[in-house]
C-alpha cells in the first residue's frame, strides 16, 4: 500500500496543484513503463506463447496501461536461447521460457522445470509457493540480476513418438531420440543417444529418420505439429517432465524501479497465468487425444513398468552425480526431494486414491 | 486498457488542469472504492479464511490502495449462511463461501463446489476456466445479482472419521454423520443419517455420540479441529468432494461501479488465489497427516472398493434426480459431466498413470 509519494513535475507540466486530494488521472496509453518480454517460443505458440500474451495481457490491463508489455516471438528480438542472457542485461525487462534451458548458466536451473518421477503440476505448486522452492529459485537466479517466477504448467507430459515398439530396456539402446534436460541424460545411459533440435525441426527429423523418436509436451501441441502423419507409437506417461513449470523472469532492476502496486500488479499476474496454463492443457489435451486415436490411428501405449523402473533409477544416479558437483544444486534437490518424499503420501491417498476409486 | 476519461472535478479541488500528459498521482490510503468481503468462515481459519485475507489484501495491494477490501468473519457482520443475500442485495460488495451453501437459492449451484466422484482440482479448473464451466456458473448468479469467481480448491479431501471400521455398505446402516452436499445424500440412501452442525461444534457432537462419524476437509483442518482424540479411523479418499472449489463472489453492480483495471485486478487475484489455496492445501496436509498417524496414532484406511462402488451408483442417482427436476441444474451437469468423460480419459495416461509410475 505504500505509493510513491512525489510528483513527475516534468510529467505535471503545467499542472498547479493544490493542497487538495488529488484522485488518479491518465492520458489514455500513456504508459510510465514500457516493457519488453521475449520468450523462448514462436509468436503466439499454442499454451506456450499464448501463456506469455495473456501475462502481459493482464499487466497491462492492471495496470491501467501504468506497464505495458509487448511480448516478442524467439528470434524477433532474440533467439529463444538467450532469454536468460536478453533479461538479464536488461535487453528486455521480462522473459518467458523454461529453466531447464539455463543449465549452462547455473545446473540447478532444470530442477526448476521437472525433475523426472518427481513432482507433478499440483505438487510442484505446493513446492513452490509453500515449500521454499520458489525462495530458492530467486536465490539460484539472484547473481545474474533476474527475479524468477511460474508462470505456467503443462502438467504430465507425454513420454514421446516412437519408429517402434518398447518392450524392454533392449528397445532404448542405439534409438537416436529428441530428449532434453535430465530424462535426455537418462536415456543415454540406457544406451540411447540424444540429439538437440529446435520444436519446428522435429517433423522433418522424423520423417527422413534422423531421428528415431522425440518427446515434445502432449497431445495438444503434439497434434499440431503432426508427428502422427510420420509415426504411430504415442507412449505415456511423461516420466521425464511430470510436471513442467514455465518461468517469467524479471529484470531485477526494471522491477525495484516499479512502484509497490506495480510489482504486486507483475507477480501475481505471473501466479494467475500459472494456473491459466495448466487448465488450458488439461481441457485441450484429450479433444487432441481423441483426435490422434480416433481419426489419425494413432497406437496409445502405457511404457512398460519395467522400463519405468529402469528410467527411475537411471534418473536418480544422473540427479545424484549433479548434486554431488555443484553445492547449489545440492541444496535445492535436497529441498524438492524432501518435499517429494513427503507429497507423495498425500497424493497417494488423495489424487492417486480419488483417481482409482473414480476409475473402478 | 480503458481508462475512465472523465475527471472527478470535486476531487481535483484546486487544480488546474493543462494540456499536458498528466500522471497518476495518489495521496497514500485515500481509497476510491471501500468494499467489504463477508466469509462463511471463522475469521483467520486455515487455509479458507487466509484464503479471504489473501485475496483482499492482493486486491488492495495491486490497486495501490484504490480499491480496499476489509475482510469480515462469519458472524461478525452477516452469519455464514447468509453471505450469498448480503452480497445480492449489497451490504457487502464481496463475499467469500462455498456455492452448495446455496443449494435452497438454487440447486445447481453444488455443481460448483464438488461433485461426488467428479473432477479434481486440476480438472474442474480446466472446466471452469477452458470448459465452459465459468460462463454457466456466471449465467446461474446473474438473476441473483452475484459475479461468481472461483478462488480456491481444496483438492481431494478426506472420506470422514468415524467411530468404527466400514467394511461393507451394511456398516453404513444407521450411521449419524455430518456429510453435507451431493455426498450426504449418496450417504442417506445408503441407510445413514446425516446431521447439519457448524465445524466448530463437530468435535463436542463426535465426543458426546451425537454423531458417529464426521467430514470436514483434510488433515490440515482436521488436526486442528482434534478429531483424532475422540476417534481413531480416518479414511480416504473423499469421494464426495474430490475438488471443492472456494468461490468469491461479487455484487454486480459494485463490480460495474469499477473503472477497467480495477475490475481487471479483482478478477485476475481471484485466480492467483485458487492457485494459492490448493498449493497450501497441498504442502501442509502431509504433514499435518504425518502427526496424525504417527504422533496420535490414527489408523488411515482406505474405503473399501465396494463401499465406494456402491457410493458411487447412489451418487449418481442423486445427481440424475436432482436434473430431472431443474432445468438448469440439468444444462450445468451436462456440461460438467461431458467434460468428466473427456477428462477422465487424459487424466488416466497422465497423471493417473504418473503416479502409477512413480510409486511402482
């Protein structure tokens, strides 16, 4: 509630003003702060860049036009992987991509994506917010001059398209995959080699073979992209990113330059389109899902729970052998895998138990 | 990103108004609009009650202290179940409650809280926001003068405690419970009697045998409320509310009163504080369950598969009843329940399926 108490006079021009109280006047778009938000999607990407027009939508309109946002597609200001370095000079006041992007800059960042078998969407919320993770991510990001907020959540992913089937461990040995982060790093260990290529390649991968399988987000973006024309084998769950939190970062100083209801106005904007995100995927997901199998035939395959089992253990000896060389990365997996440890109780007798007594 | 154009001349007092861009200028706690939000809950109460607190002071905040929201304790200016009149006819301009209170104004109104084996946090908020949901939920307060909002969830909640162990639907027989809702009415078909008592006279109403069993809402509200001294077996999951949504609702006119962005920072913090609630829910209730089983020795037991099957049948009854009778009812459940069919079928490959994969 504290508001800045002085007066723009060169702003006031002319104005004479009195001892009286003065109620709040604009010029209609005449924004005290203009700022820039690139991202690291195509411009208006479904779920992705929708999520960042909506965030600088509700700023603005907040704002009563006070901040406006304008929100650039990757590669029109800067290309999609150097968000982090854009906001963080100060290029651009706020960014919208994924942590697991800055693992070069600091390691620990992909702990603010997913982790495999670790928190879905509701949890890694309640991790966040209640838990201490998101103190730790403003920690994490401090040194490079950025304030890190979710700003959204895909929720379980799909665990990817195949060129064949996977029955055993057997089946991931010499498959050349699209697989980032820490789920790609597990994949190599059971034999499969991973291969960095940019979301609207992905088609043209598969279809000429360079690829052998790729994960993207699920059946909503999936669909879009048409990997059902190229290949049939759709697996599930997401076991690498159960659920994926996207981030707004802000360019610390842009943001102490805002007065207090202007700072209030940009994080709770960031916790609103949270949730937005997630109810978008969720809703949307299985119109496309139906889609895919009823019209497309495409062939629905759980992973075998053997090939979980193996994934899962990889996963933890790829965490396991960060954490030993990085302190940071220590001490936040030692928080979200605590707060693990602990959700999964309640989860268990509360989402996973309502979910198999609905599914009797 | 309308501005009011006008200028309050009474206001501006001495001011000379120029050509120029004129800037917002504010003199500190001098509030536009003072409204108050009425609860259906013990003022402060975990998790609802800081809910109400959350939500008015992130509107206050945002607005710079343009729009002030004082928040008010059932009982302390209007009992709890009166919050939805008050609101409608304006003493207060917010209230901050569950809609099946509201099931004598109108019937559908239950479909907004919970649904027995219905949706979970995360779908209903897909519906609500992405299904269709909120639009109707909006059509159906219209008449009453009221602009609903979902600003919570609870998620899944738990089956009750109870002073003796349910092994089959004939332990149902005779059972005294506090169960209100779609749930309480699956209950008396099952042979049980349910009883109407405000949460803070349940423990003395479970201690004196007036009841034999109680819900509430999970183990954060339930420990403190002490059920477990007088009762030992708590069993999940609460298939009667697998979801419960909070809801804020708004006196329409008061709503209409408000400049743009300030109706944009009302609504946008009704959303950041349903997110908020489930994230709290979320990280507390585990622990709160920890002391609960280990500290006071509770037996946590599952509901057996065929209690819930059968509960699940008389639900559905109960649902279809109450359609057959109200047109609206029916046109809101139609919706709800499609969108249950769809949903149901992605929430099984994703977050179902996760779960599954995490706790092999």
């Amino acid at each position: 509630m504290q508001r800045r108490k002085f007066i723009k006079t060169a702003a006031v021009g002319s104005l004479a003003v009195g001892a009286g109280v003065i109620k709040p006047v604009l010029a209609a778009n005449k924004a005290e702060f203009k700022w820039k938000m690139v991202t690291a999607w195509p411009k208006n990407f479904p779920g992705l860049g929708t999520n960042a027009n909506l965030l600088a939508q509700m700023i603005t309109e907040m704002s009563g036009g006070r901040l406006t946002v304008k929100v650039y597609g990757a590669n029109e200001l800067v290309p999609a992987f150097e968000v982090f370095d854009a906001v963080s000079r100060g290029t651009a006041q706020m960014g919208h991509s994924g942590a697991y992007y800055w693992k070069g800059k600091a390691a620990a960042a992909q702990f603010f994506s997913s982790i495999p078998f670790g928190l879905n969407a509701q949890e890694m919320n309640a991790w966040l917010y209640y838990g201490g993770g998101l103190e730790l991510w403003r920690e994490l990001y401090k040194p490079f001059g950025l304030i890190p907020a979710a700003t959204g959540n895909t929720g379980v992913q799909m665990g990817g398209w195949f060129n064949r089937e996977i029955k055993t461990m057997a089946d991931l040995k010499g498959l050349k995959m699209r697989m980032p982060g820490l789920g790609g790093e597990a994949l190599r260990r059971a034999g499969g080699t991973t291969v960095a290529i940019p979301g609207g390649e992905l088609f043209t991968a598969l279809q000429s073979g360079t690829i052998d399988a790729t994960e993207w987000v699920g059946p909503y973006n999936d669909l879009a992209f048409g990997f059902y024309k190229v290949t049939k084998f759709y697996y599930y769950p997401g076991w690498h990113e159960p659920g994926s939190t996207l981030e707004a970062m802000i360019n610390a100083k842009a943001f102490n330059a805002l007065p207090k209801d202007l700072q209030k106005i940009v994080l709770v904007a960031c916790k609103a389109a949270n949730l937005d995100m997630l109810s978008e995927y969720t809703a949307r997901n299985n119109q496309a899902l139906d889609t895919l199998v009823n019209k497309h035939k495409v062939k629905l395959l759980p992973l075998p729970t053997e090939v979980l089992k193996n994934l899962r253990q990889l996963s933890e000896e790829v965490v396991l052998e960060l954490t030993a060389k990085d302190p940071m990365a220590k001490k936040i997996y030692t928080s979200v895998n605590q707060f693990r440890t602990q959700v999964s109780k309640w989860s268990a007798v509360s989402e996973q138990a309502f979910f198999n007594a609905r599914s009797h």
